[in-house]
C-alpha cells in the first residue's frame, strides 16, 4: 500500500494473530486503511506460537509501508501494545535481557519491529479482542485463514 495520499492522513492498521495449539500451526491477519482505501494481508507458519503471529502481523502490515507515514495500530495484544510501547527501551538497554536477565522471547521480531517502528509515527492502541470491534474481528478472521493456509 503505498499510502501517497496527504502526509496528515493517518494508515490505520488492524493487525491480529492466530494459534491452533501454542506452539502449533499458526496464522496473522492485518487490515490497512488508507481513506476508504483497504488492503486485507493474512498468512501462516505450521508451527509458531500466537505471541509470534501477533508481532507477524504487525510487521507485515508495516512493511507494506513504503514511505514514511503517520500511523495508528490497533491490536489486541497486550504482548505487541505493552512490548512496544513500554519494555522494548528498557530489553535494549539491557541487551535484549529481560529484568530477571532472561534472553527476551521472539527477539528477533522484536527488532524487526522495532528497525520497521523508527521508520514511522506510530500510535499503538489495545483493544480488547473478541469484544465486537468490527476491524479486530475481521483481523482475527484473516488471522485464521492464515492458519488454514499453514494447514495445507
């Protein structure tokens, strides 16, 4: 989505993931609105865990991406929100250590969202999932078709 509109207007995202069996076969779903503007991304591994589809998700729909732009994503992980938002500085700080010097899990996600993060202005929102948020439900249903697809 190249997202060549006016630089005030805001690419939503609606990013979710999927897991049959935590590890098992896997799924992430995404929406980006530009206006009136909609892209559906989805896809699946066979074997992951939801926390991972849940980063997949938002990385895929930012590395659709092609510009700098304002952005809002909205996710029902609290994992993705509070990561982000609010341990990322501190596992930097601490050499991708977690506070009890655990190596941080899904490491490598994190800094691909992190290096795809810098790269725009981004508002990170939870919403609770499974609640009737029109655009989560729609994320999680692409979520799942990502995981037939991992499926065969």
């Amino acid at each position: 989505m190249s997202a060549s509109r006016s630089a005030d207007k805001a690419v939503l995202v609606f990013a979710d993931g999927a897991c049959k069996g935590n590890p098992g076969p896997g799924g992430w779903g995404a929406i980006l609105r530009v206006d009136k503007h909609e892209k559906e991304i989805f896809g699946g591994e066979a074997l992951t865990t939801n926390n991972r589809m849940e980063l997949t998700a938002v990385i895929r729909a930012l590395g659709m991406l092609k510009r700098h732009c304002n952005v809002k994503v909205y996710t029902d992980s609290q994992y993705v929100q509070k990561g982000i938002s609010e341990w990322l500085t501190q596992w930097k700080r601490r050499g991708w250590r977690t506070a009890d010097k655990k190596p941080v899990k899904n490491e490598d996600l994190w800094r691909e969202l992190d290096s795809l993060a810098q790269q725009h202005a981004i508002e990170w929102h939870w919403v609770r999932g499974h609640a009737g948020h029109a655009e989560n439900e729609r994320a999680d249903a692409l979520a799942n078709r990502g995981v037939q697809s991992a499926l065969g």
